[in-house]
C-alpha cells in the first residue's frame, strides 16, 4: 500500500502478528536473547572476572604499591565524558584510601582535544609526578607515552579504544581487548579503571559501584555478560550511595525511580554537559568528595553547566539547520558561531532528522576547524574521511562517529567529495520488537518494562485514529490518537513534522516506545514516536501556515497542491479523473483581496476609466499602470474584451468607444471568476472536513 504520508525508515517487525499484552515481556526476552530474566537481572558478583586475567596487571599493581610505599606523587589522567569522569573518580577514590599521593586531570576538550597530549606531557614533567596512569585514553598516545618514559616517569594505560598495530611502550598497558586470558572484551574505560582499583587494593570496593554503572551505560556498552553484572550491582548500590555528589544529582535530576533509563537519560547526560563546555573538572570534583557542603556548592555549576548545553544546542541546531543544503546527500555545515562542545549533538540530531549522514564544523579565527561526523543509513564515515585523507589535519573515530579537523581553504572539496561517497541509496531500517493493539496494553506491563529499564522496546500501533495535534514549547509534537473510543497521547521530541503533515480523522500507524505519564495523580500510557505513516487520503491544512514549514520530503509523490497558482490556471478545484492523488495540501492563499478587486463594479470601473486615459497602450505597460498584479490586469483585459469594451491586436490594447450598456455577468470570464471566488471563500473559510469530503465525493481518489 502507497502511504499517503510517507514513513521514514522500512519497518522490520521481529515477530508476527499480534502480541497479547500478557505475552510482551517474554517477547521483549527473546528479542534481547535473554532465556531467564530473573537469572538475567539478578546476576552479581559470581559474573565478575578476576582482574589479574587482564594482560599486565600484575605488574601495574607492584608499580603503584611501589609509589605509595615511596610517596611518589601519581597522577590519573583521564577523558572529558562521563566514561572518562567516572574512571577518574573511582580510581581515584581507590587510591586515596591506600594513602596514595594522587591527583587527577585532564583534558581541555577545546585547547588539547581528546586524551594525553604533548601538553599534558610537558606539565606532568614541570610538576615532577613519577607515575601516570591515564583511564579511558592512552592507548594511542605513542608520541606521548615515549616522552614522560624519556623523562624518567613511568605510565601505566589503561583504556577500551581500538589499538592501533603499534601500541605505546608503556610500563603496563591494561586493555581488556589485548588480553587474551581475559573472557569479556567490552569494559567501558571506567570498567577497566574499577579492575585496577580492584586488583591494587585487594578489595571488591562496593561503594565504587555506581559510579562503574553509570560510566557504562554512558558509553553505550554492550549490556551483557559482566557489563550486566556491573550495571545490577551498581544500581542497587546507587540506591544507598555514600558519595555525597551522586546523591545530590538524584535530588536535582527528579526520578521516579533508579533504572537504566534514569542513567542514561538523567544522571549521565548532566555528568557529560559539563565535559561538552570544557568543565569537566567540575564533574570530577563532585564525584569525588565526600563533603556535603563542597557538593552543594558544585550540584549548582552541574546544573547550570547542563542548562547552558541545553539552550546552546537548540541554538546551534537551529542555526545548522538555516546552513545546511538539504539537496546534499551528505549534510557538510560549517560555522564560526558554533560552540564545539554541542557539535556531537548537533551532528546526531540533524542525522536523525534528515535521514542523512551530517558532519557539523565549527571554524575557528585561522580558519582550523574541528568536527563531528554522524553515519546514517549505510554509510561508513570513518571510510568516507579514509578517503578524504588528503584534505584532513586528522581524523578518528569508527563506523558510525567520527572526529575531523580541517583547514577552512579544503572545505569546498571536502563538500563535493563526501556527497559522492555517500552510500545511502535504500531506506535505512527500523527494527521493531512486535505490533500490538494499543488500547489493550495495561500499565501493569509497561510497568514491568519500564523496572527492567527495556527503554529501547519499540513498538509498532496500527489503524490509529488522529484526533487532535498540538506544538509544545514551540518545538515538540503531541497527537491525540484514539484506539477503540479511547485516547492516547504520542509525543516526538524536538520535531514539529507531524504537526503540519497530519490533520485530526488521518489514520495514522506509529511506531515507537511506551512510557507512563504521570500528571495530577493520574497515570496514562505514552507513545514516544519514532516513526508515522498515514495510509488514507489527506487534506493537510495550511491555510494559515507559512509553506516554508511544508517538508515534501515525507509525503507521497502524489501530492497536489490547492493554492493560489492551482486555482489560477484551473477552472475548479476538483481532482477528478486523477486516480493517483492521495495527498491535497490545502493553501496558502493569497488572491482574495484581488479577486474582489475585479469582481466588483467599483474595481473594474477605476481599471477601465484608468486605460481610458491611454486609448492604446502595450500589454507590458498595464499591470504597473493600473496598480495591480499581471494576473489581476490580464482577467480585467478579458472581461472587458467579452464586453467589447476593447480590442487586442497582439500586445496592444486599444479602447473602444461605446455608448451601449454592459452588463458584467455577459462576460464567460467575470462568471468564471465569480465560481472561483466562491471556491476560495469555501477553501478559505469552510470546515477542513467539508472540504475534505467534497474533494473525496467530486474526485475519483484512489483510497
């Protein structure tokens, strides 16, 4: 079936036909490949592996036993996201109860860039540590790594980046990847962190747990095997922290309750805002002490820190969104006004919502700019950018995201060249979990989900029902939709598409996830949308919506458009005999004023007495002349030619002098005009359901 409004993605459902709400969570089990959930949920400590089975810690524990029995000042060096915070905080905290002399650092994200740097370097050696230990970095610091050994102080690496085929020579380097004892390969870098403070303290250090958890699910790591286990344990130990600074931001993040999904939508994002304006520190700080007045005093830069990144990523996805050429089939935007730390962001979004692979960059005043690059699709951009190795400073990164910097001067080539690697030429695929009915999900259900934190089901909800629609805070959609009498609402975030494609009486199929909205003590079940196709014949209403709004790209190409220009060259508004036309979008219109004009004895009659004045005057001239639009001044011409009140020789007009009385309904024209105006008024003014109605009855649709 032809969709009238077009989805997005194809839809690839994993089970068919119709799941029963009593059937969903085990469906929701499969799907993740998980055979016993309790087992699943539930597994512990028995799950971890020894941390000596990673290659070199045994000699990474002696050198840092060795320091603190010395007092020979350390230093974790770690990353500016919310892995690296974390690892820094936890390895920390380990050490200090040892009686270690440590400190921490890292990066500027906007002076240095990511991980240890010659910088960083230069000051370690100025400030005398004898040991580095650098978390969720290092493992591609060669250059790095062979100064501080030059320099006579050692470095130990512990990271979970790819490796490139020549490795540092670091004192120890722990990678879990590089271990071939070692059975699970995909820690998060605060995961490897915890294995060392683990393996150097001879102690399992519970209360560092949540901060292991967060980190993990953070950095989007594999939930299985002991990244699970971490993830179990470290919420059960969020629940009764200890760290003053996580306690505060559960106070000020508002959860309903401490699940996966509060992680990653509440708790990490703040911990990454303050990395994304260079201050990282500040997250560091608040995790690290266990004074509850410092941590007061921090949770209000936290906060501000995540609310400034907030508004400048709406600002800056706006304002990439006025630069990019949407003809492109890789969206390439650069700016000087763009701040670095949101470009990530800013990338992913415009990713999402255009369906193309994006890469945001931001110049600076030597025109060096640095960027971000999303994949969609089947795109490879760390491919792309291997292929555009001779326009970049340097690059890095993996299949889906990567990070470019570029002179300004390579920008134009690097556009076109992008543009032609690009291979997103099928729709790109959106897996769903099942169909369901919607008005049959109970909440109990989604209650259940929503406790193991399955946040990423998605759902697809059939023959829906579009009562109303409405913009929240000027940039969120929320449809009203009924399924068997009752109402449901479904909200997309940050996209006002479904606004002005769909109107109320569409019948509409969504797909997206579940969630329970609690609002004045009432729960209600939520549709958060990821993808919506109309499969009925649509009247799309913009009679008072500018056409800038109007994005064609997901309607169907049988589209006809009701507007000024359609009525102008048409003699009514019907679509008969068209049997392919599923969509009628409905104005703006403009004429009416104009139409009036003409139609009336006084308009026509200053037109006439104003050409009487120029008894022979060329076509081109009369528009200007008579004050009015050339489609006004040609209709005008008509109706008095069928009035035989002027002759037309070509492009000349020449008034005729007549003492007989006209009457204006004799000319075919002005009755012509008059239909239309009356089909204006009824598309101006009338019912969109009327009109609606009239088109599908006077109009062979193909429904």
């Amino acid at each position: 079936m032809i969709s009238m409004l077009k989805a997005k993605y194809g839809w690839n459902v994993a089970v068919d036909g119709l799941v029963l709400d009593e059937d969903i969570f085990n469906h929701i089990l499969k799907n993740r490949g998980i055979d016993d959930a309790n087992r699943f949920f539930n597994m512990g400590k028995e799950t971890l592996h020894d941390p000596f089975l990673l290659k070199d810690m045994n000699k990474a524990v002696s050198r840092i036993l060795l320091a603190i029995s010395a007092d020979e000042p350390i230093i974790i060096f770690g990353d500016y996201d919310c892995d690296g915070i974390t690892a820094i905080s936890v390895l920390y905290r380990a050490l200090k109860r040892l009686g270690a002399n440590v400190d921490y650092d890292l990066p500027d994200r906007f002076s240095d860039g990511y991980g240890l740097n010659q910088k960083a370097v230069q000051k370690i050696i100025e400030k005398k540590y004898r040991l580095v230990i650098t978390v969720d970095n290092g493992i591609t610091c060669i250059e790095e790594v062979r100064n501080l050994q030059q320099a006579k102080i050692d470095c130990i690496i512990t990271d979970h980046h790819e490796a490139k085929d020549i490795l540092p020579e670091a004192y120890a380097i722990i990678h879990a990847k590089l271990s071939p004892l070692y059975p699970w390969k995909e820690l998060a870098g605060v995961a490897v962190a915890y294995k060392l403070a683990c393996a150097v303290c001879a102690s399992e250090h519970d209360d560092l747990l949540d901060l292991v958890m967060i980190g993990t699910i953070a950095d989007l790591m594999p939930l299985k095997d002991e990244n699970q286990a971490l993830v179990n344990l470290g919420l059960k130990q969020l629940a009764k922290t200890t760290h003053p600074g996580l306690k505060k931001l559960i106070q000020h993040s508002h959860l309903d309750q401490l699940n996966e999904t509060a992680i990653a939508f509440k708790i990490a994002p703040k911990i990454n805002s303050s990395g994304r304006l260079g201050k990282a520190l500040d997250a560091v700080k608040l995790l690290v002490t266990d004074q509850d007045d410092e941590a007061n005093l921090l949770i209000r830069d936290i906060e501000q820190n995540h609310s400034t990144r907030k508004d400048l990523t709406e600002e800056a996805f706006l304002t990439c969104e006025r630069l990019m050429n949407q003809s492109d089939n890789v969206l390439v935007i650069s700016s000087t006004n763009l701040h670095e730390g949101i470009i990530g962001i800013c990338a992913q979004k415009m990713a999402e919502k255009y369906q193309k692979t994006t890469c945001v960059i931001c110049f600076d005043e030597e025109g060096i700019g640095k960027g971000s690059c999303r994949a969609f699709g089947g795109d490879n951009i760390l491919e792309m950018l291997d292929a555009n190795v001779d326009l970049l400073i340097k690059y890095g990164g993996h299949s889906q995201a990567a990070g470019l910097t570029i002179s300004e001067s390579n920008l134009t080539l690097f556009k076109e060249r992008m543009n032609l690697h690009s291979r997103l030429a099928s729709q790109p695929i959106l897996n769903i979990d099942m169909r369901l009915k919607l008005s049959t999900v109970t909440l109990p259900t989604v209650k259940t989900l929503e406790k193991y934190s399955f946040f990423t089901g998605t759902y697809l909800f059939e023959n829906l029902s579009v009562r109303s629609k409405s913009i929240m805070a000027g940039k969120h959609t929320k449809l009203v939709v009924m399924d068997a009498d009752r109402s449901f609402e479904a909200i997309i975030f940050n996209n006002t598409d479904y606004f002005y494609l769909l109107e109320s009486g569409d019948i509409v199929d969504i797909v997206g996830g579940l969630v329970i909205n609690q609002w004045k003590n009432k729960e209600t079940l939520q549709i958060m949308i990821k993808d919506l196709r109309c499969q009925t014949f649509q009247v799309l209403d913009f009679r008072n919506h500018p056409k800038e709004v109007l994005d064609p790209r997901w309607l169907s190409n049988e589209t006809v458009v009701i507007n000024d220009y359609y009525l102008k060259n048409n003699d009514n508004y019907q679509i008969a005999g068209n049997t392919n036309i599923n969509t009628v979008i409905l104005g703006p219109f403009e004429c009416l004023p104009a139409l009036n004009k003409i139609l009336s004895k006084d308009g026509l009659g200053h037109i006439y007495k104003t050409i009487q004045n120029v008894p022979t005057l060329e076509t081109t001239h009369l528009a200007s002349l008579i004050g009015s639009s050339e489609w006004i001044a040609e209709e005008a011409m008509m109706i008095f030619s069928e009035l035989n009140l002027i002759e037309r020789h070509g492009s000349v007009i020449k008034v005729l002098k007549t003492d007989k009385k006209r009457f204006l309904d004799e000319s075919l024209t002005y009755r012509r005009l008059a239909d239309t105006k009356k089909t204006y008024e009824f598309l101006m003014e009338g019912d969109l359901m009327a009109i609606k109605n009239q088109l599908m009855k006077h109009s062979e649709v193909k429904l």
